[in-house]
C-alpha cells in the first residue's frame, strides 16, 4: 500500500553549498530508486539548533514529502543513519488531513509568492 510520508533531516553545518546538495540529490535518488513519488521539497536553510548535536549549534535542514510503500522506510532510515553528514532526522505518516493541510499551506505560499512578484 503507498503512504504519503514526509521526512525532515538536519545535515552538520560543516558541509559547502556544494556537498550540501549533493547530499539533498543522493537521498532524493535513494528515494525515487526505491520507487517514491517526490511530492514536494523544501529546503528550510541553515537553522539554530534547539541543543548541540555532535558538538555541533546549527544545522542544514531539509524536508521531503514522497508517497512510498511502507516496506521502504526502513531501508530509508537504515541510509540515513550510515551517512555521517545526517544529524538527525524524523519521518512521519501522513493522514488524509495533514496531506490537506500540506497541500493548503503550498497553495497560500504560492499565492503569497505570485503577489510579491507582482
């Protein structure tokens, strides 16, 4: 069965822009080659820590929202743990509201985004 499931991940801040998106693009590969469905991503920048991880006060994060089977998560997750330029990171299922919410929050952005150029 596919889910639509929406994980957030925090990179270490040590990373050039470069490595920074080459990182983004090898789990966005890992993802579409296990047969995800990218609905949306957002880079939300170089963020404050809430506490230290590894030393470290801030951190890249980035978010994906995909439709998946549920049996990919693990081996997801197992990806994200091995690769040391990940701090953390947390996958969440989606319900049929939180996907309505996502979808409404895009759609007012957008709007916001299509006003400002005007």
């Amino acid at each position: 069965m596919v889910n639509q499931y929406e994980t957030v991940f925090i990179m270490t801040p040590v990373l050039s822009e470069n490595q920074m998106k080459e990182t983004v693009k090898k789990i966005k590969e890992f993802l579409k080659s296990k047969g995800a469905e990218i609905v949306f991503e957002d880079n939300w920048g170089l963020r404050k820590l809430a506490y230290p991880i590894q030393k470290k006060k801030t951190g890249f994060y980035q978010l994906f929202e995909y439709k998946a089977q549920g049996s990919i998560i693990r081996d997801f997750e197992v990806m994200l743990k091995r690769d040391e330029r990940i701090l953390r990171f947390l996958t969440v299922a989606l319900d049929k509201y939180a996907i309505a919410y996502n979808e409404k929050k895009r759609e007012k952005a957008k709007k916001v985004e299509t006003e400002e150029k005007n």
